[in-house]
C-alpha cells in the first residue's frame, strides 16, 4: 500500500469516507446496534426468559434439526456436482450451471409455491408420497424440501473455481501410482478443494437457518410445532404486548449473534484459504 | 488457463452412479418442482396466464417491484461504488471492521433484517422516523439486503487497478472528478453492472425483510402478492406472477451482460 493516495485530495477523501460510513450507520450499524438495545433493555433476565419458552425453545430445535438434515444434504450433491461440472464431459454446460444457479434467481416464496404445487396430496411427487402416507406440505418435510431447494447452489459454486484452480496433475499422478478412485478423492482431491467446501458449507448453513420466505409458505405455522426461529420472529412481531416485544427481539438477536459469527468465520476462511473467494453470493 | 476435457482415469469419483445420483438428486430437489410451476402458470391456457398478469392488481404488483427495485440499485451503484472506494483507497481506524460488516446483510435472515429496521425506523421509532407500510421503507429494506452486491463487485476491481494511472492523470493536471469520471469509472462500469444486476435480480424477489415493513395497497410488491394469492388457494395464478417475475428478472441480467460485454469491447 502506497504511503498516501495522491490523486484525491485529502478534502475529498474525507467527504467520501463520510458519506460511506454516515449511510452504512443508518442502514446497518445503527438499527442493529438497537436491537440489541431492545433486546436487553430490561435486563438479561426478560431476554433469556423471551428466548427459553417453550415455543422459541420448540422453534430452535426445528430449525436445527432442518439444518441438520439440508446442510449434509447439499454439502455431498455439491462436491459431486462440482467434480461433474469441471471434470466430465457435459452437455449443455452453461444450461446445467444456469439450472444450478436457479435458486438464486428465485424468489423465497416461489420456491415454496414450487414445493406445494409438486409434493400437494394430489400432484406429480406428492401423490407418491401421501399413497406411503407422508405428508410434506404443512409439515417437515416440505420445509426441509424448500430448505435444501434455496441452499442448493451454494457449495457448488464455492467448489467449482477451487477445482478448476487445483487442476488434474496430483489426482493423475495417484492413478498412475495405482490408486482406486475412492481413495484419490479422500486422500487428493478433498484435501486440496477443503476450503472451498468448508466456505460453501457455511454459506449454506447461514442461509438454511435464516431461511424464512420458503419455508414460511410451506409451513403449517402452528406455534410450538411447525414454527422455525425465523417463523417465530415473525409470529411475536405480530402480536401486541411487550412480552411478544422481547421474544420478537430476542429471537432476532439470537439469529443476529448467529449472523454475525457467519461473517467472522467467512472472513477468518477468507484469509486461512488464500482468500480465493471474491463473491459470495 | 485451458483445461483439457480428461479422460475417465482420473475423474472416476463422477462415474456414471455419482452422475446419476447428482441428477436424480437435482430433479427431484429443483427440476420437477420448476417444472410444476411453469406448468402451474399455464393451468388455465396462454389466455388464463395473460387474464392474470394483467390484471390490474397484478400490474400495479409488477410495476412497483421493478419500480422500487430500479430506484434501488440506481442508489446501490452510487453508493456501492462509493463504500468500495473508501474501502480500498482510503485508511481509516476499524475500517477491517466495516469490511467484514458489509457481508453482514447476506448471512442476516431477511426476517431479521425487517425487524431491525422497524425497530429504528417503523413505530416507536427514537428518531421520530416511521416508515412503516410507506414506499420509502420498502426501499430502505432493499437497500440494506441488497448492500453487498455492488460493494463486492467493485472492490477486487479497484485493487487490482493500477493507481499510476491516476497518480498521472493527477500530475497532468487533471482535477479528481475528471481522474474519476475519465480513468477509474469506465474501468469500474463492468463491475458496477455486475453488482447492480444481482441486486435487481435480489431486489425482484425479495420477500423476508419487507413482509413486516409493506403489505398496504401500494407497497404491495409482487412477492407479497404471490404470498396473498397462495393463501387465498390460487396457486396458478400465484404461478403466473411467479414466472413473470423469474422472467423480468432473467431478462434484466442477460440485458445486462450484454451491456457489459459492450462495455468491454468499447471500453479500450
């Protein structure tokens, strides 16, 4: 870094640099600084006790227990899709990465009207799934389907650039020296695309706990049961009472301090990795 | 660097029982739900497709969603521009902190996001500010979900510039908005379109962080309308909309990369 930038003024400079921090204080820094405020205005007390009923205790477990489910999910299809992707022969590349990528075109809500207009009692996968009696729509299956759908492309494209990065010489080199597939994937190629999965991996976690659109639409939203930590943000928002208040706000801060430690691992990834990742979207 | 298509020898974790787990896993995760909802939009025929989307809620729907969404990332690539600057070129103390911040919005549930901004800006606002159910506030909700996009297109750009260009346009006499709008800015177009072409794509669909903030007549933006049609048990029309709205949002960014692409070619 060169000692001084010359080429703007030192006016100018500081213009800029108020402007920036002024709009990230508005937009960012100060409406979360008062949520924490909110939060623990009365106390540690009211917020523990707003974030330990049984209905944010119940909300906690189901979101966990879907991520849980999505997270390996996705974490396995996309380390398989990646070595597909840049290691065959594939038709229509662009078409099956654009395909890929499509949760990310969609909004939250489309992808749950896809899940109910595909798993519904009576159309195309639901059928099969309600003649073995389960139900997936306004249960948990949809929600870990809608889930799994949102957070798809995320390990993919983290891997995908690692890949192309690491090339073939060392994956060649173990064939040649007699190795079976299996054991260059776990003892080459894994170890060498590790940070990629590890960044996708948390990108995928962030979003599969913070997912509320989807899920919301394919969720019974039956308080204590059906409702994920998003679900029941938006369900004590709703109601008056300064009770509802804190449950809003503690549940919120809860998911806030997940967030923010989302961010920190990225960014401490980020540097441990050689900080390959520009974008991540 | 070019990469020779490899023979079976090396790649053999994606043999063809990988490739068809990855498909089926695929299909039945994304494909066949998509395929749903395109054949969903058409459940009553082109005629009942068209009957819904221009109806005249369904326009008005339309029209503010790509309405909000241009004003903002108009203020995103303004603004977005203008945070990677001072990130890059500019030293301040805690500025690694408000770098690692601007990720914040994208880990951030959008429910959160929405509370967040209600408790400073919607009623009981402590700064007398209440934007609650207003045009205003669902902009201001965008902008904050949208935030990374421009910043984190534009930033690598701007390190990756050579700053002797500027430092000559300086010495040569040119004043810092000239040095701006004649050596850094054309280099930063293609980034900028980039970011703002995510954002708009982000901004078309975004459902999380306005459910709390919009919702009345006129800030009823297309997601919202999805989400009331869906509850009033009118999945193909809720189809419709949503197709429409994954239309709008593929055409803007193939727009836009066409617009890149001749950016580029007339950028030298």
């Amino acid at each position: 870094m060169p000692a001084d930038p010359p080429a703007v003024s030192r006016a100018s400079r500081v213009g800029l640099r108020t402007v920036a921090l002024v709009y990230l204080f508005v937009l960012l820094m100060a409406p979360l600084g008062l949520v924490f405020y909110r939060a623990f205005e009365n106390g540690f007390g009211p917020f523990w006790e707003a974030v330990t009923t049984d209905a944010a205790l119940n909300a906690l477990k189901l979101t966990i227990i879907i991520t849980v489910i999505a997270v390996p999910l996705n974490a396995v299809f996309g380390v398989m899709a990646a070595l597909i992707l840049v290691r065959r022969r594939v038709p229509a590349r662009p078409l099956v990465s654009a395909l890929i990528d499509l949760p990310l075109a969609l909004s939250p809500v489309v992808v749950g009207l896809c899940i109910i207009l595909v798993w519904g009692p009576d159309d195309w996968l639901g059928r099969f799934a309600s003649d073995a009696g389960i139900q997936v729509i306004f249960a948990l299956p949809g929600m870990v389907l809608a889930t799994v759908f949102v957070c798809l492309p995320f390990v993919v494209r983290e891997v995908v650039p690692v890949l192309r990065e690491v090339g073939t010489e060392q994956e060649e080199a173990a064939t040649t020296l007699g190795a079976t597939g299996p054991q260059t994937f776990w003892r080459i190629t894994l170890p060498a695309i590790r940070w990629g999965v590890i960044y996708g991996v948390v990108l995928t976690t962030a979003r599969a706990l913070g997912e509320y659109g989807a899920v919301a639409v394919v969720s019974s939203r039956v308080s204590g049961q059906s409702e994920t930590l998003t679900l029941f943000v938006k369900q004590q928002y709703d109601q008056l009472g300064d009770e509802a208040q804190i449950g809003a706000y503690g549940a919120s801060v809860v998911l806030l301090v997940l967030a923010i430690s989302v961010v920190l691992l990225m960014n401490l990834l980020n540097r441990t990795g050689g900080g390959s990742h520009g974008d991540h979207r | 660097m070019p990469r020779v298509a490899l023979p079976d020898r090396a790649g053999r974790f994606g043999a063809p029982l990988g490739i068809g787990v990855a498909v089926i896993y695929m299909s039945i995760i994304v494909l066949i739900p998509f395929a749903a909802l395109i054949q969903g939009s058409f459940d009553n025929g082109l005629d009942g497709f068209w009957t819904t989307i221009t109806n005249e809620r369904a326009l008005t729907s339309l029209k503010l969603t790509v309405g909000v969404s241009l004003v903002v990332v108009a203020i995103n690539a303004v603004m977005g521009t203008v945070i990677a600057w001072v990130l890059v070129r500019d030293r301040f103390p805690g500025k690694a902190v408000v770098n690692a911040l601007i990720d914040l919005p994208f880990a951030l549930p959008t429910i959160v996001a929405g509370v967040t901004l209600l408790a400073i800006y919607g009623p009981g606002s402590p700064v007398g500010v209440n934007l609650a159910f207003t045009r205003a506030g669902v902009c201001v909700a965008l902008l904050l979900v949208t935030l990374p996009f421009v910043v984190r297109a534009v930033q690598p750009v701007l390190i990756e510039m050579d700053q002797e260009m500027e430092e000559a346009a300086a010495s040569l006499g040119a004043t810092p908005l000239v040095t701006f709008r004649r050596i850094i800015l054309p280099n930063l177009v293609p980034a900028i379109l980039g970011g703002v072409g995510l954002a708009f794509a982000r901004a078309l669909g975004e459902f999380g962080s306005l459910v709390l903030i919009a919702g009345t007549l006129d800030t009823k933006v297309s997601s919202l309308y999805i989400i009331e049609l869906i509850e009033g048990d009118k999945p193909g029309s809720a189809a419709a909309i949503s197709v429409t709205l994954l239309a709008i949002s593929l055409a803007s960014l193939l727009l836009l990369s066409a617009a890149e692409r001749w950016g580029s070619r007339h950028a030298r």
